[in-house]
C-alpha cells in the first residue's frame, strides 16, 4: 500500500502545480495544516491556494524526497515561484522564490484526509 500513497501523494503536489486543488484526490473530511494558521477543511484549502495562485505564477512543488509507512507519507519538497501579485499588503516584487518544506499525508481509502505542511526556510 506505501507504493500506492507515495503515488497519491505525488499526483497532489502534480495536480497542484497545474493550478488547481486536486478535490478528487481528498476526501470529505480532509483538513489541512500549515504553522500559524486554523485548521483549513477542503474549502478553505481551495480558498488558501487561489490566494497563493493569484500572488505567485508558474508556482511548482519538486519533490526532493517520499517516504510511506502505512496510511502516512511524508514528502521532503520546495515551494517555487515567482511573485508576481500582491499578497498580504506585499507588491508584486517580479522575483522567484524557493522555499524548502514538508508535507505529511494520511492516505485512507486512496484519498487524503489530511495533510499538514511546515516550511523550513527560504532559499
């Protein structure tokens, strides 16, 4: 089953970087987790991204690293884009941005009904 999820979760960031929230690929309970933020339920999650998307062009999640253990996969990743709108007050500064991160997902039932995000420094 790890094979599976580490699959799973590679087709969400995938999904990701194409600009939409992989909804089909999360079930009804998911929630999402990032420090210093609420608990986000799929809506809010979907609201949160078309924020980032609207902030940040061709943004892309390379995977550096999955591992699966059972129903959880933990996957070592970078945060990229370009700064292209405003975002909480900041102007569009033009310049790209990398930044190192995790991500932690519970996979049941070929879907993800939670996920949790920590970045750890800006590059």
């Amino acid at each position: 089953m790890s094979a599976a999820n580490k699959a799973l979760a590679r087709s969400f960031f995938q999904e990701a970087d194409r600009g939409r929230t992989p909804v089909e690929l999360c079930s009804p309970d998911f929630t999402a987790y990032f420090p210093g933020s609420p608990p986000m339920d799929l809506e809010g999650f979907d609201q949160f991204e078309a924020v980032i998307r609207s902030a940040f062009s061709n943004i892309e999640h390379p995977i550096e690293d999955l591992v699966g253990v059972g129903d959880d996969v933990a996957v070592r990743l970078r945060f990229e884009g370009t700064h292209t709108g405003d975002f909480v007050g900041i102007p569009a500064s033009g310049q790209h941005f990398s930044v190192e991160g995790a991500a932690f997902l519970r996979i049941v039932g070929a879907r993800s009904p939670a996920s949790g995000a920590s970045s750890t420094r800006w590059a």
